[in-house]
C-alpha cells in the first residue's frame, strides 16, 4: 500500500474542513455524515478507477485498428468501480455555482447503482438536495486535495476510516454505535486469523470487521477475494455504510438490513448455520427486550437454552443469545472472536449456566480483558471472546486467560487504543499460547533489527532524505560561527557570556555522544549479522547483558536530552545577545538568525535549527520504543515459551474455571501486576499523557466557551 508521510495531517484538515462547512449546511452530523461519506466513496473509486485503467487499456483486444471499449468485468477483476464519464469525480469538480450539482450527484451515484447490483438503492442521493449548491463545490474541492489527486493505493480507503472514526466521536448516527474502533476489530482478526472461506458477523454494523480482515489478508500476501463475507444489520442507513464500505475497499459481501436482519429473530442467510469458518462481531450489550415465546423454540441457534426470562417475559439478557448464535453458525473447525460486555463472563444465575455448558465444550479459547475508553461513545470496559471448535487436545480442558488493561495507548484525553506494537505483543502471547514460538522469535528478531535500522538512520534516513543528528549538529556549528563575533565582543567588554559558554559545553556533548551512539550502532549491527541470535535467551543477551541494545536505547534518551538541551541553550544565547542590544550590531545578523532584523531574510538558524532538532529527536527516539517492545516480550517470557505473568496472562484449566463460579474474567485468575521499579519509569511517556491530558482540557474549554456565547446569544444577552 502506498502512504502519505503526512496522510495523519491530511485526514485531520480534510475532517475540519469538512465539519466546517457543515455549519453552511444548517444540517445535524446525523444529516451530514451520510453525504460526506457517499463523496469520500465517489472520490475512492475514482482513485481506484484511475489506478488501474492504464493497465487495463493496455490490455484489450484490438480488431480491425479499433479497441474495445471498457467495461464494467475489467474493472471488476481489479477490484475497482467501472465509473462512466459523468460519475468520475473531475467531472463533478468542474461543476459551477450555475449548474446543479446535487442532480450530478446523485446522476453519478445513479450510474453506479445500474452497474451494480449490490449497490442498487445503498448510495446516497436526495440527501445531496438539502445541501446548498456552493456548499457542495466546497465540499467537493475539500475531499479533492492535490496531494491526494496522485495517490496510490488505499490512501481513501483510510480516509473512509478515519472520516468513520470521526463521525463516530461526534455521536452520530445512533450515538455512534455503528462504529467498532479499529484497534479492537484488528485484535480480533489478528487472533482467529482468517484466511479463507466464509466470514459472518450478525451485528456488522458499517463492515469494519470485514475490510480488517481484507487487510489481514492482504498483509500476508493473500487474495482478499477468497473471503465470502456475510452480515445482519438491522439499521438499514448503517447497512448503507456496510456496502459502501466493502466497495470502497474493493470488496463484495451479502449484508442484509432491516427488520428482518434482526438476529434474534429472523436468520435471512438461508443455509449459513453451521457452516462458517470465522464470526466476528461486536453485539449490542447488555439488551433486556427480546421477547422469550418469539426465540425459545430455536434450538439450534440457542444449544444452551435461554438465559433467563423475567415477568415480562423478556430474555433477561441478551449477551448469551449473542455468544450462542456465534457460537452455533461455526463450522467444526471455526472460529470466533466477539466484543461482549465485561459483565458477562461472570454473569451468574441462568447465565451462569449457559456459560458452564459452553465452558464444558472445550471451545471456549481465550478470554482478554480490555480497559474503560476504547469506545468512542460509552467508557465502559468490555472483554474479547475467542472461540475455536478445532482446539487441540492438549489445550481443550484449558483457557487462556489475558488482562490487557495496562496495555494501551492514550490518543485524547477521553478515547485510549492499542499501538500496531502493542497488538503485535499482545498476539504473540496467544502464538506461545498455540505452541507457535518461532512467529514470537521473529518478532522480537524483527525489533532489534528495525531498532539497529533506526539507529543507523539517525545518521542518514532515505525516508526522510536527510542526516538526522548531523543536519542538527550543523545547525549548532552554523549558530556556533554567527554567535561568535558579539558574544567575543561581549567578553572583551566584561559581559558575561555564561549562556554561551554553556552552548559550546552542549555542543561539544553532542557532538561526543553522538560518536559514542555510532560506534555502538556498527557494533551491534557487526555482532547481529555475524551471530545466530534465534532463540530467546541468546536473543535476552543481546538486548539486556553486557553491551547490548538496552545500552544504545539508554544512549539514544541521554542524546535526545542532550540535543534539547543545546537548543535551548542557543535561544538563550540568543536572548543574551538581544538583551545587550544586538540587533544594532553589525557583528550580529539576526535576519540570519532570528529573522528579526531589518533587510531581506537570508535564513533563519533559529528556525532551521529547530526543525533540523525535531527530525532528530523523532528518529532517536524510534530505537528506544523498539527496544522496548522487544524488552517487554523477553522480560515475560524469557525462555520464549508460555508461563504465567502476573496482572497479565495464565493459562487456566477447566477446574479452576468451575471452582470460580464458571467465571471468564482474566482478572480474577492472573492477579495483580507487580509495581514497576522507579528506574523504569518513562518520563517521556508520562509527559506526552500530560501533553493529550492538557490539550483535550483546552479543546474542551473552548467548546463550552462557545456553547456559553451561543446559549448567551439566543437569550439576547
């Protein structure tokens, strides 16, 4: 997949730009966001359109001097939307105020319906009618950048995400529910690892469990298409949003809507029961209003029996109606990986019971605890639920337990996630678990190596072409040469010049660590090409004994420190010399320094010594973080094979289990995790939480700043 360096960048000015002219719209983002999403889907398949009509043009059959024409089958077996003229996005650029761009809109979406089937009725249309025509060409220049108009690959497909993940924060449509973040949706996949057949989730909401799993295979150099994906969704607007997001990612599934797709009751995929290879869902928690007389008789989606009726004759909950029908339309070899509220697995009376029998199948895999924030719409914690009808018989007595709550990520003030790392670490406890220690070694090989390979790109980095630390080391010679002359006059007068004194120190510390860090760089990169480090104690050696790579992590933090401190020692001398009136001196140049003085601009040092700082410190600090993946994995499991590790993972027997009330809750069997010694705490870490902590504060103060104005303003105060 291509990438955008600064796609993060772009995504977040395309949301803002977008949510802004909502505003124009006098629409709510529950009426907004089904538009700006039918636009995104448009400008994908665009993108895709042009992506492989090249290829495909030279490829058609010539006769007689003439080309066949294009047709929707070529595009198809690319995986991309045949698009007639007027339904390709330029054209619908090129619009003005005087034509009506709401009817070429929903012309274009026309188009597209006709050719396909399965999109017939999905696409947005009249909704486009309750936009203001200029705000439409607003619209469609925004979600037009030019630094996308180029791009490769699935860049919209991320943006269809991200714009998914936005709306979600804003609440819209139903409170955001149809959205599962994607961190969670990755972890499932990542587990039951599906890689082909058929792929069912009963409450698919906008599909995002079918393209992560499309992303899955495609990751592992596998064909997507080799997934048949199957889903129920009662909300037939987010049913919309399922089949636009599998088109937009090049795919097909059956996702049925309405209320008929209401798996409690209905089944609409006739002969799908007991035949999938992978489930995946994240259900509705916790639901109290099914009706019992409607579903008691259906034995073979609910094996277990009803889990408890009330007076009302309602199910008393519904979370074991879900885990059942997942549970039932698996194959005798599948899987299934389901969100569930953290309430259930310890869930007693009638619940209890069915929860037991399930237990006693032997299919109950892997049970993970998850922390509070992981949603955009509730706080609550939940846990994920893996079954597996083909476990080997050495483990089916046997339940693995993990408590993942001290593992995540803070992204907001209010909304955590999993790094790419920390889903990768957290999967390599369930392959130990499946007795696969070799995928655990090639991680952990995978980190040192890229952690050797960021190290010597502190050096030169061909991503960001540049020289990292010595481009900075530059920018602290250049400010050293054009200090010199005022701070040697300030010296000759009887001025202090400590500040000065002070960033030479620096520099020369700099300058001295980052020799040590390369000689270090070429001696572990020597000793790793030259070794077999493929087991885990050798692997323990290299990153924790003697001199390792614990020792180049901890020189890569004193060299950040040292490279900030320098920094900031220059805009100190600066201040010193602005201070002693500098700027009337012609031994000073601040419009080569500082962009300050008078004249044409020939540079700023200040600026480009910062800038040349920040792409320093960045690249250091990936050797650190890698470092500490690897850290984190043989620390736990120092001999590459499973054991229990307090307060995060035990593998747990059927009896124990039945000792504990039949309870699935990782919490109470792994324990406590012990309290990390002071020497480990990561400041950088706390003070990034700090950073996202302040920043959702502000955010958060200017909202209710203008929620105040606005309720001011409407009182005519």
């Amino acid at each position: 997949m291509a990438q955008l360096e600064n796609i993060e960048v772009i995504e977040k000015r395309l949301w803002k730009s977008a949510d802004t002219l909502r505003a124009n719209s006098e629409l709510a983002s529950n009426e907004y966001f089904l538009p700006v999403m039918g636009l995104i889907f448009l400008r994908h398949a665009y993108s895709r359109y042009l992506s492989v009509k090249d290829e495909i043009i030279t490829t058609l059959p010539s006769r007689g001097g003439k080309t066949r024409e294009l047709t929707k089958e070529d595009f198809s077996k690319k995986s991309a939307i045949y698009l007639k003229p007027d339904a390709q996005f330029d054209a619908l650029i090129a619009l003005t105020d005087a034509d009506n761009r709401a009817e070429a809109i929903i012309n274009a979406m026309d188009s597209i319906e006709a050719d396909y089937t399965n999109l017939r009725n999905q696409l947005p249309k009249q909704e486009y009618n309750n936009i203001p025509n200029d705000v439409l060409g607003m619209l469609l220049r925004t979600l037009n950048p030019e630094e996308l108009k180029k791009a490769t690959g699935d860049i919209f497909g991320r943006i269809y995400e991200y714009f998914l993940t936005q709306f979600a924060d804003q609440g819209a449509h139903d409170g955001g529910e149809f959205f599962t973040p994607v961190s969670l949706v990755q972890l499932l996949v990542n587990v039951i690892e599906p890689d082909h057949g058929k792929i069912f989730d009963p409450a698919c909401g906008s599909g995002g469990m079918f393209v992560q799993s499309a992303h899955f295979m495609a990751r592992h150099a596998q064909d997507p298409h080799e997934l048949t994906f199957y889903g129920h969704e009662k909300n037939r607007v987010t049913t919309r949003l399922a089949k636009m997001n599998l088109a937009v990612h090049g795919l097909e599934g059956n996702v049925e809507g309405g209320e008929s797709a209401i798996t409690y009751y209905n089944d609409p995929h006739e002969g799908l029961f007991g035949t999938v290879d992978y489930v995946m869902a994240n259900p509705p928690f916790n639901v109290d209003e099914v009706d019992a007389d409607k579903i008691k008789g259906d034995k073979h989606r609910l094996p277990f029996g009803l889990p408890g009726v009330n007076k009302n004759k309602k199910v008393s909950n519904g979370n074991y109606l879900w885990i059942q029908y997942f549970y039932s339309y698996l194959n005798g070899t599948g899987r299934a990986g389901f969100v569930m509220s953290s309430q259930a697995s310890s869930a007693g009376r009638d619940e209890a019971k069915v929860r037991e029998q399930l237990v006693k199948t032997g299919d109950v895999d892997i049970m993970v605890d998850i922390r509070s924030n992981f949603f955009y719409t509730r706080t609550v914690p939940c846990q994920l639920w893996f079954l597996n009808k083909n476990k080997p018989a050495h483990l089916k007595d046997k339940v693995l337990m993990l408590d993942a709550r001290n593992v995540y990520r803070k992204v907001t003030r209010k909304i955590y996630d999993f790094s790419p790392e920390q889903q990768q670490n957290l999967t390599a406890v369930v392959w130990l678990y499946r007795g696969e220690g070799e995928r655990f070694i090639e991680l952990v090989q995978q980190y040192i190596d890229k952690a050797i390979f960021e190290a010597r790109y502190c050096e030169f980095s061909e991503e960001l072409m540049c020289n990292p630390v010595p481009d900075f080391i530059e920018q602290l010679d250049k400010l050293s040469n054009a200090f010199q002359p005022f701070m040697d006059k300030l010296e000759q007068d009887g001025t202090s010049v400590e500040p000065y004194v002070d960033f030479l120190n620096a520099k020369g510390t700099v300058e001295g660590g980052w020799s040590r860090f390369q000689i270090l760089t070429n001696d572990l990169q020597t000793w790793w090409n030259q070794n077999q480090y493929n087991d885990a104690a050798n692997l323990l050696d290299f990153i924790d004994k003697d001199v390792c790579l614990k020792d180049l992590a901890e020189q890569s933090r004193d060299l950040i420190k040292e490279i900030d401190l320098a920094y900031k020692l220059a805009t100190r001398v600066i201040e010193l010399a602005e201070t002693n009136d500098a700027k009337d001196s012609k031994l000073w140049d601040n419009s080569i320094l500082n962009s300050r003085g008078h004249g044409p601009k020939k540079s700023n040092l200040k600026k480009s010594a910062e800038e040349a700082r920040k792409l320093a410190v960045e690249q250091l600090k990936q050797v650190r973080y890698l470092y500490k993946q690897a850290h984190w994995l043989l620390s736990r499991f120092p001999e590459g094979k499973l054991r229990d590790v307090e307060g995060l993972v035990k593998l747990v027997d059927i009896k124990a289990i039945e000792a504990a009330d039949w309870s699935l809750t990782p919490g109470r069997y792994v324990g406590v995790a012990p309290e990390e010694v002071d020497e480990n705490f990561d400041f950088e870490e706390a003070l990034h939480d700090i950073h996202i902590e302040l920043q959702g504060l502000n955010t958060e103060s200017i909202e209710l700043a203008e929620k105040i104005a606005r309720n001011f303003e409407e009182l005519g105060v």
